[in-house]
C-alpha cells in the first residue's frame, strides 16, 4: 500500500471541516467502500481505512464483544472490522469526490485507469459502479 500522507491529513480535515466536529469525538470510518456477495458493506482492507480517534475508542472498547470477536481467524479483517463497528452504530463514509471519483483505491491507479481488474470487483461495486479512464481517480487520492 502506497500512502500520500498530505492527501490523507487535507481529506481527513475537510470532513472535520464540512461537519464542524472534531476527530476526538465524531466517529469517522473511511475508506474504500464495498459490499459483497452476503450483503455486507465493508471499507476494503486492500485500499486501507482510516478511524478516527473516537472511532477507535469505541472499537477498542468491545474488541470482547460477541459482535467484534477478534479471535476469530479469518483472513477477511475489513469485514470483521466494519461488522463491528456497523454494531456499534459506526458506519463508512463515502470517500468519493463531488464527481464521484474514488480516493482510496483497492488496485494501483494504472489498473484503474486502464480497466483490466479483477472480476470480483464488478461484483463489489455494483450499487456505487465503477469508473474508469480520467475519471477512476479523485485528484486527491489518498491510496
């Protein structure tokens, strides 16, 4: 995974902006959104999420909870995770941009722009769909 941590700190401040909260306190899970074959809507582990500070305190306050097991072995963490959180009323963001370009992004850019991903991720954005070309790609992409 490739970071450019400034895309990161600016888009993380705009939410803060737009809502006039502080991270300390409003519960932000971001990333890139997903929803699999079972239903379940998820922040792709591949793309990378982000929680905030409050998020945080309240996952890590029921990780012994029945609903956010974290003994379960399973290579599918960012379902786990957002399963939990989902519980624990915290839900994803949609990190699109007003032209509904993505910022964080489960393939490499060139992938995106080309097409040529995997089938499975049709599958997995059919409520959202997918944009490909100049369009695959918010200008301040985060992953």
């Amino acid at each position: 995974m490739f970071v450019l941590p400034y895309n990161l700190k600016s888009y993380l401040a705009s939410l803060t902006h737009k809502d006039g909260t502080d991270p300390k306190t409003k519960e932000y899970f971001v990333g890139r959104r997903f929803k699999n074959r079972r239903g379940d809507y998820f922040n792709s582990g591949g793309a990378g999420y982000v929680l905030s500070q409050a998020a945080l305190r309240k996952y890590h306050g029921h990780l012994d909870d029945l609903n956010c097991n974290t003994c379960v072995r399973t290579s599918m963490e960012d379902v786990m995770t957002a399963r939990c959180l989902k519980y624990l009323g915290i839900n994803f963001t949609d990190t699109r941009d007003s032209e509904g370009r993505e910022r964080f992004h489960h393939f490499p850019p060139d992938r995106l722009y080309h097409g040529g991903h995997a089938e499975w991720y049709d599958a997995f954005n059919n409520e959202w769909g997918i944009k490909l070309g100049r369009n695959c790609c918010a200008p301040d992409s985060v992953y």
